[in-house]
C-alpha cells in the first residue's frame, strides 16, 4: 500500500537578509513545487545531514530516491548516519547541484512495510541498476516539512528564491 498524497505545499519567499529577495509577485515569481520534485527525482548523489548525539554536524553523500513526495534511502544501521537518526531523526537533504538548489528539512523514518519496501527496491534498481537487499532493514523515508529552491545562475535570482511550508491536513 502507498503513502497517502500530501497536499501541495505552500511556496512563499524565505527570509534572506542582504540579497534583496524581491516578494512573491515580483521577478520570476515563486517557483512551483514541480520545479523542486524534478531536482529530487533526477538527481543521482544526494547529500544528508544529520546530527551527532553531541550535537556535531554529520554530512554523508547517499543514493536514493524520491517516491511519494518523499526522499528514501539505504545506510547500515550501525552507520553513523543511523545511530544519528537513531537520537534524533530529524535532517536536511540536498540534491547534487547547488546551481539549482534544493533543500529539504524534515524528519527521517525507518520504512517497514513490506509493500513500500518493494516499491523502494523497484524505483532504486530503474535508477542505480542496484539489486538492493530490503530484508537487512536501513531503509529510510525523510518527508519534508519545510524545502528551499534556488536558481543560482539566473539573473534573476532574488525573483525566484522559494520556501515551501507542508501542512498534513
């Protein structure tokens, strides 16, 4: 069985002190979600940040994949990533390019569901032609609770700079 849909989120302009961000009907406009999930599906290396029990930063490269308007990926669960997410599950992951940035904050949830499970090995192996063994578990959704894109290489980047906020109704 599938995740639910989540609604839309909310686009709006972040808060960027010093860069002249214009407001939400100026410029390029607002980019739409769309924009952000083509980064997110598309992308082959990924970055994720997680936080250390003492509360040192950790940032890993992964592969994965984005299903369900959500980011999934593999890591041992004696990883550091894990024993992180293990204390607290909350963390940031980032697409490849930051020309085109995207940034997505949210919280990390081991994924169980046979089902889902499936559907991740399906997707992963299109993608990375990997036979991902399920069964050892490390499986991970992160849904977003709040995002960021940028378009670095355009001149009109204060016009285009977005927040989206999620809401589960």
């Amino acid at each position: 069985m599938s995740e639910p849909k989540r609604p839309t989120p909310e686009p709006s302009r972040p808060h960027m002190p010093g860069y002249d961000i214009l407001d939400a009907d100026s410029g390029r406009g607002l980019l739409p979600w769309s924009w952000a999930t083509e980064r997110m599906s598309n992308a082959r290396n990924y970055w994720i940040s997680t936080t250390r029990p003492n509360g040192q930063p950790h940032v890993m490269a992964v592969w994965g994949i984005w299903l369900d308007e959500a980011f999934y990926f593999s890591t041992g669960r004696d990883s550091r990533k894990a024993r992180n997410l293990a204390t607290n599950p909350r963390c940031v992951v980032c697409p490849e390019r930051a020309d085109e940035a995207v940034i997505l904050e949210g919280v990390a949830e081991e994924v169980t569901d046979p089902t889902l499970l499936g559907r991740f090995k399906d997707v992963y192996y299109t993608k990375y032609q990997w036979d991902i063994d399920t069964s050892q578990g490390g499986i991970y959704a992160v849904r977003p609770s709040v995002a960021f894109g940028f378009i670095e290489n355009s001149d009109d980047f204060p016009g285009s700079a977005t927040r989206w906020r999620f809401r589960d109704d």
